[in-house]
C-alpha cells in the first residue's frame, strides 16, 4: 500500500525524509497523524533501535537533504542514544540538552 511521504521496509513504513536538526528529546517527542487509505489514522513517531534492527541497514540508510543520520528513541548508558549513521548501522552519542543535533526519522508498524 502506498502511503505519501512514507517508504514500506520490513514490517515497518519509513518516513522518506529527516528532520533536521533536532535534539534526541525533540526526535522522541516528534509525532505525526498519518490518514491511511482505508479511512484510518496511525502515528509516526521515531522508532526504536530494536524496531530500526528488523530492516535491513541499506533500506533504513538515508542520505537525502544533505543530512546523513538520524536518532532512534532508545537511551544508551544513561547519557547516550542510539543513531542509525549515513552507512545504515547503530552508534551511539552523548547527548546534553540541547547539544547533539540530528535527526528525526518517523515511522510506524505495517498496519495492514
């Protein structure tokens, strides 16, 4: 099913753009209301690292709009997070505040 703006890969639809520049707090904090074609309503919202780890790195890879990385929604050692980088595979990063500017990356479950 196509849905606008949003890619299937595994058993997950993709955002097919980042946000730039936001914070791991803005990115897990960042929803969007998505009208599916049958009438329904999901919410995309940043996904996991162990949701992220279901699809194949070359598909949850993204390098358009010039920004190269994006945050999952899951903490790493109390001060860090995890992070999908431009190759497709996990790092992590310390994260302060408002300092550590990434990405957003929205997605959700194949509700079909």
């Amino acid at each position: 099913m196509e849905i606008k703006g949003y890619t299937l890969h595994g058993d997950y639809y993709l955002a097919d753009d980042v946000i730039p520049n936001v914070t791991w707090k803005e990115a897990c904090e960042t929803k969007e209301g998505i009208a599916l074609p049958n009438g329904k309503t999901v919410i995309a919202h940043t996904l996991s690292k162990e949701e992220l780890e279901t699809i194949p790195k070359e598909e949850r890879k993204i390098s358009k709009n010039g920004h190269f990385w994006y945050w999952t929604s899951t903490s790493y050692a109390g001060s860090g997070a995890w992070y999908v980088s431009d190759n497709g595979v996990f790092d992590s990063d310390y994260i302060y505040d408002s300092d550590d500017y990434g990405g957003a990356r929205l997605g959700f479950k194949n509700p079909f």
